[in-house]
C-alpha cells in the first residue's frame, strides 16, 4: 500500500495589482501498481514554500487543458518484424484517446530524427503517417540526438501541459558498440528538467537490448516514468497507462508572497494511510 506523486510541472505567474504570484502545480498519483489515483481531495495535501507552510488555494483535475504530447518512436535495424508492428498499432491506439483540443506530433529515429507530422490536431493524418512508419535496415540508434531535437520542438509550444513518449528496443550506439549521438544523457535531462522547458519524458524499453537504467533517469528525473516492456504484447497496454495518467494529472493553485527568484517547493500527501 504505497502511494507515488510525480511532480510534472510548475508555473508562476504574477497576480495584476500584486507583488504575489498565483503558482499552478501539475502532478500526478500514482498505487503501487502504477495505476493514476484520481479521487485525492485537497485535504490529503499539505505544502510548504521555504520550509513554510503554504495555503493551498484549489485542486481540481487538469483534464480540460490541452495536452501537446511528442511521440518518439525507435525505428533502427532492430525494430524491424512484430516490434514496430506492435509499436505501430499502439502508438495508433494512443493517438486515438486523445481529445480534440490535444495535439499530437510524431518523430522516428534511427541514425537520424524525422518529423514525421508536426504538432496538430489532426489526429486521423497522424495515425496515417504512424502507419507508414518503416524501420531502416541496419541503422542504429542516435537515442539522444532524437531525445533532445523532440525536446527542442517541444518546447516551442507556450501553452496546454506537453510531454514525450519515446519508445526504443536498444541503447544509444551506431554498431559496434560505438556511441551514436552528439548529444548525452545528461544533456536530455539538462534541457528537459530546465526551467525554461519542464517537459516529462516517458520511457518505454522494449526488449531485453535497452539500456534500463538510462531509460529510468531519463523519465524521472524529468517527472515522467519508465515502463519496461520485456515483449510486444504489452506495448499497447502501455501506451494506455501514459495515457490514462496524462489525463489523470491534477493541477494544484497557491498564492505565493516570496520574492522573485529562486524557491523550494515541497508538497507531502497522505492518501489512505499512504504517504509519499
């Protein structure tokens, strides 16, 4: 019986006529087996700014915001056969529980990234183009690179709550074991975790041949989460899980006073004895 918040996301705006800021919080609750909680109440919160006590101002669901979500799917050498397959029908499936007002963009990568279709609310013509996706025979996996031009893009977006899904079956290598991107790890992380950017990155690793641990850190130091799907026939029911905690996410409003600047913010929950 325990209980996980992944914090997503934290915006400050200036109050008019008010030295104040209204924060907005984006998080989300997660039981022991993953699955969103999506009954907390405002009471199983409490807050603090500084190692002060704040007053939580509302809580309510974040569902009637748009959500402008990047999918980012592995198309190397080794994907070829049932894995894009599966890849390709659960990624459809995703994009087919979308709401209309969300935007969806769609990006492969294999020794380069391709923008398939860009941000749009065109769900149909992104499903199409997720339709055609192909792996490249014998290409390998610039997983960085990719990570961090979907980020970039991502984060040319100034509204609605936006976030990553990336899907590979391997590690970050061109063949022969060599590293295949400009860019590392860290750097990913350093972008996506920036508080210009805030963009979470799910990870999905499918297989055996994935660099576990890197998936990991990728998607929670950046408030996302990692799944690991040891066949294809768990991808779709992933895929669902982003899903169904992207539209699970609550979104949680202060008042703060504290000058401009840098703040610590520390939310604590108690949810049915749980507490995290």
């Amino acid at each position: 019986s325990t209980v996980t918040l992944t914090l997503h996301d934290i915006k400050a705006q200036p109050i008019a006529g008010s030295q104040a800021f209204d924060v907005a919080v984006y998080f989300s609750l997660s039981d022991s087996a993953g699955n969103p909680i999506k009954d907390a109440m405002a009471e199983n919160f409490t807050l603090s700014e500084d190692n002060q006590p704040a007053q939580i101002a509302s809580l309510a669901s974040a569902d009637n915001e748009p959500i402008n979500v990047a999918v980012l799917l592995d198309t190397s050498g080794s994907m070829a056969g049932e894995k894009i397959d599966a890849a390709r029908t659960a990624a459809s499936r995703f994009i087919s529980n979308l709401q209309g007002g969300d935007q969806v963009a769609v990006l492969t990568f294999d020794l380069t990234t391709t923008n398939r279709i860009d941000f749009t609310t065109d769900h149909t013509a992104a499903r199409q183009q997720v339709e055609l996706i192909q792996p490249t025979p014998g290409a390998g996996t610039c997983l960085y690179d990719a990570a961090y031009e979907t980020i970039q893009q991502v984060a040319s977006l100034s509204y609605g709550r936006r976030a990553v899904i990336l899907l590979t079956d391997g590690r970050d290598e061109a063949g022969g074991g060599q590293p295949c991107s400009s860019y590392t790890a860290n750097d990913v992380i350093g972008l996506a975790s920036d508080e210009e950017t805030r963009i979470p990155i799910y990870t999905i690793g499918l297989g055996s041949e994935v660099d576990a641990q890197t998936l990991e850190n990728l998607a929670y130091s950046t408030g996302g989460r990692y799944q690991a799907s040891p066949g294809t026939t768990q991808l779709e029911a992933l895929f669902g899980r982003i899903s169904d905690e992207l539209r699970s996410q609550y979104i949680l409003h202060y008042t703060s006073n504290s000058v401009p600047g840098e703040h610590t913010l520390t939310i604590k929950v108690n949810y049915r004895s749980a507490q995290a």
